[in-house]
C-alpha cells in the first residue's frame, strides 16, 4: 500500500477517533434519551451500561485522536463493535414489539459502523511497516565525551556491559569471538543465551547475535563516530530481539512501565555516565540509577535504609 | 537524623530519617553546620513546581564539615569545611567542560522525565523535585554530596558561616543575574524582586560598574534592604512601574532588566492576578510571569533581559512582539554556581562584599515550618532564614 494510502487510511481512523468522542460525549451526557433510542430503557442498569459504554467510547476516541499514526489503533474500536453487538443481542433476545424494533435498529446502526471500523483496521494491517514481523528494532544514541577509541574499547569488552545495561547481570567472554550473558528477564525470571561477535571493525562498529536456541533471539550493533569540533564520540545502537510473549507481552511490559525503548536510552545514559565520572549517578529518588519504571515509582527524596 | 520534609502543598515536616551514606565513590556525607531556605524553596512549599514526592528533604543552600567520604573523593578529607554547591555537578561532561554546571550532563538520573517536560534535562539539584533528580536535600542534620571531589569547596579560614554559606546559591545567582547583563559604563540596571537574590543582584551591579541600579518589590522591608546594598528603588503597589522607569530613565529604558522574581509573581492590577491564578490554579498555565512581561516591555530597545528567577513550566501572554520588533536579548539560567564560588569567596575574603546582611532570623532546624510560614507570609519582616541543625 502507498503511503497516501496510508495517510487516508489514518484520515478515516481520525474521522471515526472524532465519532467515538461525539458518541461517548452523548452517552455520557444524556444515558436516558441514548437508552429510549435503542430500546433498553427498561432495564435498571441501563443507564450505568449506556455510561460505561460511553467511557469506553472517550477511551477510543483518546487513542485514535491522540496518535499520530491513528489508523492500526482502529482495532480496538471494532473490539468495542463486538461488545456492542453483543450486548444488544442480549437486549433482543428478551423484548418484544416496538422495543425489539428499536433494539434491532441500533443493532443494524452497529453492524454498520462495524463494517467501516473493520474495513479502516483491514486497510491499516496493510500500511506500510504495519507487517508483523516477529522481531522488535529498538534504536537509541547518545554523545560521550570521551575519545573514540577509549569509548569502543570498553565497549567492546562485553564484561562492562552489566555495569551500564539495567537488565544484564553478567557477561563471560569466551574464547572465539563468543560470550555468555545472563540476564533479568520480565516478572524477574532469569534468561542466559550465547552470543557471537559478528562484525568488529576498531573505534567503529561492534554487531553481535545470540546463537542457535536462545530462548530471546536477540542481535545488536553499536557504532562509534566523532562527534564534530571535539564534542565527543556519538554512539549509535540498534537493538532486535524477539520479545517474550510476542507483541502481547511486550504490549503488557509497556502498561507495567517496562518501555523497552526507554530502556536502551536509559542504558546510553548510563554508559555516558560511567564513561565521563567513572560512576552511575544515583539520587535518593532513584537509588538504582536512572531506570525507565524506577521514574515511575519514585522514592522519597531521603536516605533510604 | 533530623529533616525538613516536604509532605504536601503548604506543609513541612522535620522528621526523623534514615542517615545517608556513600551511594558512590565520589560521595561525601556532610555534616550540616548551616542552611537557609531560599525563595524558590516557597516555589516547591507552595505546590507550583511538579514530581515532588510526600516525605522530599527539602534544602540546597547548604554548608557544613565532611565526615566521610568515598574511595575516589581525594580532594577533600574528614574534617574540611566546604560549602555545597545547589546545581549537582560531574566536572567532566561537555556541558561542565563549558562551565555550564547546572546543565551536568550525568547528575540527573531522572532526566527521562525532565526531558518529557523541557525537550532536554538539565542537571540534578539538591532537594528540589525529582524530574531535577530527586536528591535528598540539605535542611537536614547530614546530607550526602555526589561528585564531591568536584562541586564542594572548601573554606580554609575563619570566616563565620553566615558569611559564606549563600556561596551555595544566592550571591552567585545574583551575580550571575548582573554579569548576563553585560554591564557597561553608563548602564542603568532595573531588578524585579528585592529579595535575597535581588540585593545580591544589586551590589553585584554595583560591583561590576553599573551607573544606577534600580530594585522594584512592593515590601518596604525588602526596598530597605535593597536601599542599604545602594540601589534606587520603586514599590509597584505605589506607582506605575513603567512609566516610572521611563521617566528615571529620561524614556530610553533601563539598558538592563534582571527577573529575579520567577514564577509567582503578583500584579498589582487584580484583574491580572485574578486571570493567571486562576489559569494557574487549573494547570492551563504553571507560571505567572507578571515580572518578566514588565521586564520584557520597560527594556530599552536592544538591551538585555537577564532571567534568574525560577520558571516551572509554561507561562501565558508572552509579549514576543515586543520582545522581537526590540531586538531585545534574553538570557537565563540555574546558576552555574561552582563557576563563581571561588571569585566570590576571595571577594569575601577581601570585605568588597559581606553576604550576611540579608539575613534576618536564625531558627533551629527543628522550627523550619515556622521559617517557611513566616517567609512566605513576608511576617515578621522574614528577608532570609537560617537553620541551624545542630
């Protein structure tokens, strides 16, 4: 699909991101008028589902509205869609005469706009970047101030990476190019691979991938370039890994905090730290150093025990 | 240990805490001979600056004697008498290299989160917020000093706390606050705030050559104060500051405005006030920049506004026509004081200035919720408060 395609793809989703607010505004404001119009007013609990729908309506409409890239977002509305028809096949199967009519009306008003929500979301599997591949690319850089070879020669010796990458607990280098890393996975459970260097080219690049059956298949390339007029070394990293769980798992880590792209900028930050003061800055409030969930869940700003 | 902590909009609380300890090799752990609480402290006590956390040790003016230290801290020993920098600094990165220390690429382990508020983090401060790093702060009995081989200097005579503690910030904001000027003979200088850091500002000027030096408040108390450090001065709940620069001026402006008011500023007009408090008050704005607009519309046309009161976040009704149809000049800035403290401390040294007439009242540590009652309510002619933790 071409990329005007994909811009009219998130126009659409815009335009549905626009009638989820008008509707959950409704739902919200008037539950009474929305229930008498599909026929549920009957029922006591009416009112309270007419409002939860019409929160989960806003919900739609912030995603959709709040995204630059709106269209895959679509998804969840017609996840909405499956809920409402679901309820209002409930609501038919016990009421009879007009009521039943007007529930049937709200159900075929449903099922149409199912079918453009559907169609929107089917459009935005097909953008460009949209194909699921199976491995996620995390991206960072910073600038050390420090010379290029020194910068890249500890890198290059894998041992110090725990001392600046959060998750890592060791490294071993083995002979041949080949390391062995443990490493904090999510929810604490702890993962160990092998690694192989596969490209090294001095004060320039490093790349290295997990071998054969490591439980996450991971790679990564750092490259060294001087920084102009003497500012330094810029340090760019590239990152692919399959994430535990799939996109589902790594979707999950994000709500608990655990940004992975935040991860490898937190890593950068505190390579710079060790490179240029020898140490990881630590505060009260964030006594591990700076780490992506600990800005989340912030000590006090005292002695901690 | 004993410490004021931050437990909410308006309260304070001195608590018994855990001691610090070295976290790093190049910590130190100072025992708190001296603190004061400083002006932009009323910014965190009122609840206008965000990611303070319930139980924060509040404090970056601090000084006292080193108990210990960690194993790469070599330029100081158990026993040196330093005054602590407020700006958290490495030494070592680009920005340090500079001499721009409160931009310290490496103190703030919480930059992720200035950086979502302010595009790029500046430096960790002590004490002050944790999108600034969350460092426990120095209204304590000890505090631990990251980079202590570096910020922390060290006084090696007699001379009395009072008169090198606000080393630690103030006299060098102040300065900073004329030296951004770039004062030349003839200028005439105007400052907004006559606090602490105003009356620094002004016998900076004076020191740095400045024709008139003309402070602007509304607290006679504050004017007096001012008046004492030589400076001319206007209350604006009495005349119309604008037209009475003009006029002091013979209508060309003052070549100079320093703000060393910030973010709560109040306006005489109580319709203004009204509008920014209430914007304020609902978050659509965080700061009321009464100050800097006048600042901004009495300059002469290209002359300089220098900014070293304290800004939070967003303000409302920038006047960037004048600013821009002026070639006026800005520049701000966290004091980058571990630039100025030695300078300053041989100013000290060499009585062209004695810091310690701004202060007004010696409290014990134990009494800080009555020093930041009694500050921020300007009782009791309150000009600048020091603890004494011990």
């Amino acid at each position: 699909m071409s990329e005007a395609n994909g811009h009219k793809t998130d126009r659409l989703a815009c335009g549905l991101g626009w009638a989820s607010l008008g509707l959950g505004a409704v739902q919200l404001a008037a539950p009474g008028a929305v229930s008498r119009f599909s026929g549920i007013d009957d029922s006591a609990w009416s009112r309270v589902v007419v409002r939860l729908v019409g929160i989960r309506e806003l919900f739609h409409a912030a995603v959709l509205l709040g995204s630059r890239r709106p269209a895959p977002m679509v998804w969840t509305r017609v996840a909405g869609d499956a809920m409402d028809m679901e309820l209002l096949r409930r609501a038919m199967s016990h009421r009879e005469g007009a009521r039943r009519r007007r529930v049937m009306a709200a159900s075929a008003a449903v099922a149409g706009v199912a079918a453009a929500d559907l169609y929107t979301a089917v459009r935005a599997n097909r953008m460009p970047g949209a194909r699921t591949e199976p491995t996620t690319s995390l991206r960072a850089a910073i600038t050390v101030n420090r010379p290029r070879n020194e910068v890249y020669r500890f890198w290059h010796d894998f041992e110090n990476l725990p001392r600046f990458m959060a998750h890592l607990e060791s490294v071993e280098t083995i002979a041949g190019g080949y390391s062995h890393w443990k490493a904090k996975g999510p929810w604490k459970k702890a993962v160990e691979w092998d690694a192989e260097i596969i490209e090294e080219l001095s004060d320039e690049v490093i790349a290295w991938r997990s071998v054969r059956d490591a439980t996450v298949r991971n790679s990564g390339v750092v490259r060294f370039t001087d920084a102009p007029g003497g500012r330094g070394t810029e340090v760019r990293v590239e990152i692919h890994y399959d994430p535990p769980a799939g996109k589902v798992g790594l979707a999950f880590a994000r709500l608990l905090g655990e940004h992975p792209e935040q991860q490898v900028s937190d890593d950068l930050r505190r390579f710079k730290q060790v490179m240029e003061t020898g140490e990881v800055a630590r505060s009260e409030g964030s006594p591990e150093g700076t780490r992506a969930m600990r800005q989340v869940f912030q000590h006090a700003a005292q002695p901690v025990r | 240990m004993k410490a004021n902590c931050w437990m909410g909009r308006n309260t304070v609380e001195v608590r018994e805490v855990p001691d610090p300890r070295i976290l790093n090799p190049r910590d130190a752990i100072v025992r708190i001979t001296s603190s004061a609480i400083c002006g932009s402290d009323l910014h965190l006590y009122d609840g206008y600056v965000p990611t303070m956390k319930k139980g924060d040790i509040l404090g970056h003016e601090f000084m006292g004697e080193v108990v210990e230290v960690g194993p790469r801290v070599s330029t100081l020993r158990v026993g040196d008498r330093v005054v602590v920098p407020f700006p958290i600094a490495c030494g070592s990165c680009l920005a340090c290299e500079h001499e721009m220390y409160s931009l310290c690429e490496n103190s703030n382990p919480n930059a992720g989160m200035a950086e979502k508020l302010m595009g790029h983090a500046p430096a960790g401060i002590f004490g002050y917020s944790h999108m600034l790093g969350g460092y426990a702060g120095g209204q304590a009995q000890y505090a631990r000093v990251p980079f202590a081989d570096f910020g922390p200097i060290k006084i090696e005579d007699d001379l009395p706390d009072e008169q090198v503690l606000f080393l630690s910030d103030i006299l060098p904001t102040g300065w900073m606050g004329a030296e951004m000027c770039d004062i030349k003979p003839g200028d005439i200088i105007a400052i907004w705030g006559a606090g602490p850091v105003g009356q620094f500002a002004a016998a900076s000027a004076y020191l740095m050559g400045a024709e008139r030096v003309i402070c602007i408040d509304r607290f006679p108390y504050r004017l007096e104060i001012a008046a004492c450090a030589g400076a001319e001065t206007l209350n604006y709940e009495e005349v119309d500051i604008l037209d009475a620069l003009r006029d002091m001026t013979a209508g060309r402006g003052p070549d100079a405005c320093i703000d060393a008011v910030g973010m709560e500023a109040h306006c005489p007009v109580p319709a203004m006030q009204a509008y920014d408090r209430a914007k304020q008050a609902t978050r659509l704005e965080t700061d009321r920049p009464y100050a800097l607009r006048e600042a901004i519309l009495a300059c002469r046309n290209g002359g300089t506004v220098s900014v070293i009161g304290v800004y939070g976040g967003l303000v409302d009704k920038f006047p960037m026509g004048s600013f821009m149809n002026r070639s006026l000049t800005m520049k701000t800035g966290q004091c980058h004081v571990q630039r100025y403290m030695e300078p300053l401390l041989k100013r000290i040294r060499n009585n062209e200035i004695d810091p310690s007439f701004i202060i007004t009242h010696h409290l014990r540590l134990e009494d800080a919720p009555r020093g930041y009652e009694m500050f921020k309510h300007k009782e009791n002619d309150c000009n600048k408060v020091v603890l004494k933790p011990w």
